[in-house]
C-alpha cells in the first residue's frame, strides 16, 4: 500500500475540515485567538488581505455614487427598541455598557462606577443609530437619497466562535440608503447584491447564487433580503453577503420623513446592505488546499515572491539580477495595477522559504541561482500547480500578467466545477435526509439540493433536526413549477437547501 503523499498542513481537508481550516490560518500567519474571549487579532498578512478587499469594495461603491461617514459605536437601548423586530433579533448578541468609568474596590482591584442614566449598546449594526441621524438631515425630497457606506467594527456576543466565520468583533461595512419612493430603495437592494456578486466572482474568484431570503431567513425587521450565497470544500454554505429592502419599517421607527414634491408628508424607504471579514473565511474555504492558502492573485498582497539563491562568493552579482528582474516584473500590469513583487533575502534555508510562501498563497515563486543567470532562466512555481519549471527570463516578464490572470481564471473554475459537482436536486423526504445525513463528525457530505416547497413553516422540524437550512430563493434558473419534496403539495418555486457556517 503506497503512502499518502506529504503535505504541509495536517490534519487534511478529508481528514478534519474544521481543524484544517484553523491550521491554514496559523500556516498562513492571518491571524491568532486575542486575551479577550471570542476576539481575534489579525496579522499582517491578513490585513493586507482585507485592506486589498476594502479598497476594491470602495472602489466599487463608489462608482456607484456612494461616500463614506463614519457613526457611534455607541446606541442608546431606547434606539434598539424602537424597532421590535429588529431588537428581537439582536437581542441575544448584544454588548452592554451600563457605567462609565473605573473606581479602585477595597481589595486593591477595580471596580465599575458612574452608571449610566441609559445602558449604551455596542454597535451590533447600525440601522438604528444612522436611521436617527438620517430623521435630521431629512427634511425635503431634495435631500434624497442619501447614499452612504460605513467602514466599522461591530460586536455581536457569539457563543461559538471561529475566526473569520464568527468573532465577537468583527470588521466590516454596512450602506445605509434613504430614497423618495419604494422603486428606487427596491433599485438600490438590488444593485449592492450585483455589486457582491461581482466582487466575489472577478476578484474573489468565488461563484456564488444570488436570491432571496425565505420570511424566517430574513434579516430582523427587512421587507426583503438578498443575498449571495458560496459553496465551501466541505459542500457547507457560506452566506457572503447581503442586502436588505427595509421598506419603511426604519423609517417610520426613526421618524425619517420628507415633504414630497406634491407637498404631502411621507416617510422614507430605506436599505442597508453589508459584508465582513466572513469574506476572508470564505476565501480560505474555497481555494486553500492541504499545502496552505491558495490566494487569488487580485487579492493577494504579493503576486510574486523572488528567492534568490546564492553562495557568499555570488551573493553581490545574483542580488543585482533579482533586483533588475523584479524591477522589469513590476513594471507589467495585471488587473490594471502593477504587479506587486518582493524579495525574500532571509538569510534561512531554501526549502524552508519556499514551504513559508507556499503555505502564504502566494500566486507565483520564483528560484534565481548563478545557474539560472548563465542560462537566462527562472524556476518559476504557480500556487495551484504541483511542480516549479524553468522559464526563460523575457518570457516569464513578458507574460506575468497573463499567469496571473489564467490561475485567477482556474481557481474560480474549479471551485464552480465542485459547486456544479455537488448540487442536485431532491424531489422526496427520503432523498432529502439521505443526502444531509451526517456520515460521522469529520466525514465530509451533502451539498447544495434544489427542492421545490410549499410551506417554510412545515419544513422546520426537519431543516432543524438534520441541521439545514433554505440558503435562498434563487433568482435566476428557477421559473418551474411542481410539488414540495415534503408535503406534495403544489409549488410555485424551488429553493437551495444547505447546511451552512
């Protein structure tokens, strides 16, 4: 029996999933557990990472007419409370501060003092606090719409936690819109879904479903909710972003109201839409293998990472050739931006550099020795490929942009081939659990399962008891009729099934 080949991270994705994913992050350097229960810190890498996100998100939005502002951390609880739906659905997740300084205590520790006249609310989202700024700056139809983006941190008090899936705290944006009439709030949900959408496919090389929010899948207190929706390795959803029509729920709780051109008193209709650091969980999900993470090139802070390879006699003469060869590297373009190169002179062992970089997702390494030189060649190596070759120097810099932009192209390939590989549809009860039966607490199953249904209510005891949920109503591919897969009753449409993160 021949032995299973090496790989730089164990357990493997077969072997352990969960496991897994937290060992890429720690090969990778993303980040690590903090002191403070549920709370990460993320580390340089992984902040390049989401600052690469950042700036590609707020270019997209905006190109969309949106502008940036910043709100309190801080919401009164009569803020949250004003919206029933909304509270109820946050309620359990909240941070409180209910004083506003220290005091020493008589065993030499400290102590809370100066409670507040009203506990403060750490940032769950932001609908409520924003919603009541807008009632101020909303007086006529000529202040709409107001288009705004927020980039922020929120706290929500997870129970189990995992990073870059569900933190304590986490980063992200939320919009926030306000508009005249229920068409053009309706208009602006589904231009930020498409936004997400093409984001995730272009730069995060990520397909993924866009649809609707079953009423008990909702975000608290939406009318609608859009959202898109990943397959992960382990066939599990990742819901990566969404957008909510808040019709005038928000509106009328924060007394956003304008006088229209007709002269009539009317409240707003109002939207809010967001993604997080979830994207960088999702990102790992999808590419990464048992060798590290695997980062798409229009994301990953480095696209090419140059070891030179030398002895003491050689080291001047080989230096000089790396930095003129990433000199020429830079100066090509990919994506419509330089290509971002670096040097890795460290004074460690070759093979040790190599294995750091492999298990960072770097796209492409590249191994220039004195022989290398006299021969005019590079050994160059591509993330997803399994074994560096040689490559004569003027081609390589002549065609890095076109590497770059076929493996960006071939990871969102084969991660739509796994999606497409593993989705089906079921048209029985019995089909239904012989597909999400759990195989064992690490076995790897299900997927993505079309299914047409009638009555979301009826499906509960069974999503809860094989642990699935509707990830959405999709949007496209989905005008058939037949009979729920439960009840044989007629249906008008068909949702995806998943387990999910």
């Amino acid at each position: 029996m021949s032995k299973a080949p090496r790989t730089a991270i164990s357990p493997t994705r077969e072997e352990n999933y969960p496991e897994w994913y937290q060992q890429v992050i720690r090969a990778a350097d993303l980040a690590e557990n903090s002191p403070v229960r549920g709370c990460m810190v993320i580390k340089p890498w992984g902040y390049q990472l989401w600052e690469n996100v950042q700036r590609a998100l707020d270019d997209m939005f905006k190109a969309t007419g949106h502008q940036n502002a910043y709100f309190p951390l801080f919401i009164p609880m009569s803020y949250l409370e004003k919206e029933a739906e909304h509270v109820d659905g946050f309620a359990k997740e909240c941070a409180v501060v209910t004083h506003h300084r220290l005091e020493p205590d008589p065993d030499g520790g400290l102590r809370p003092a100066g409670k507040l006249e009203e506990p403060l609310i750490v940032r769950p989202t932001s609908e409520t606090i924003i919603g009541a700024t807008y009632a101020k700056w909303v007086q006529s139809y000529r202040d709409l719409p107001i288009l705004i983006n927020q980039w922020a941190n929120v706290v929500r008090w997870e129970m189990r936690t995992r990073m870059f899936l569900r933190t304590a705290e986490f980063l992200w944006q939320e919009g926030h819109t306000v508009h005249a009439t229920s068409e053009e709030a309706v208009e602006e949900t589904e231009k930020m879904v498409e936004v997400y959408r093409d984001f995730a496919e272009n730069w995060m090389a990520m397909p993924v479903i866009v649809g609707s929010k079953t009423p008990l899948e909702r975000f608290p207190g939406a009318v609608e909710t859009l959202s898109i929706e990943a397959m992960m390795q382990d066939r599990k959803a990742l819901q990566a972003g969404t957008s909510h029509f808040l019709g005038q729920n928000f509106s009328k709780a924060q007394e956003i109201k304008f006088q229209s051109e007709s002269g009539d008193i009317e409240f707003a209709w109002t939207t809010s839409w967001g993604v997080s650091t979830r994207l960088i969980g999702a990102l790992i999900m999808t590419h990464s293998d048992d060798d590290g993470l695997v980062l798409p090139p229009r994301l990953a802070p480095t696209h090419v990472v140059i070891q030179p390879i030398y002895k003491d006699d050689s080291r001047a003469e080989v230096m000089e050739y790396v930095q003129s060869l990433r000199d020429e590297l830079a100066a090509q373009t990919y994506a419509n931006a330089p290509v971002r190169v670096t040097i890795d002179d460290r004074d460690i062992r070759g093979g040790e550099k190599k294995w750091y970089h492999v298990k960072r997702g770097v796209p492409i390494r590249l191994e220039v020795g004195p022989k290398d030189m006299a021969a005019g060649t590079v050994f160059c190596g591509i993330r997803n490929q399994p074994k560096s070759v040689g490559i004569d120097r003027a081609e390589l810099v002549a065609t890095i942009g076109e590497k770059l932009a076929t493996l960006q192209q071939e990871l969102f390939d084969a991660a739509l081939k796994m999606r497409e590989d593993n989705t089906v549809e079921l048209k029985s009860e019995a089909e239904f659990r012989d597909f999400f039966a759990d195989k064992g607490d690490t076995a790897i199953t299900g997927g993505f399962a079309w299914c047409h249904y009638s009555d979301e209510d009826s499906l509960q005891p069974l999503l809860k008891e094989l642990k699935v949920t509707i990830r959405c109503v999709p949007r496209t591919d989905n005008a058939t009729e037949g009979t729920c897969f439960l009840t044989g009753k007629p249906a008008a449409q068909r949702a995806i099934f998943a387990k999910a993160y």
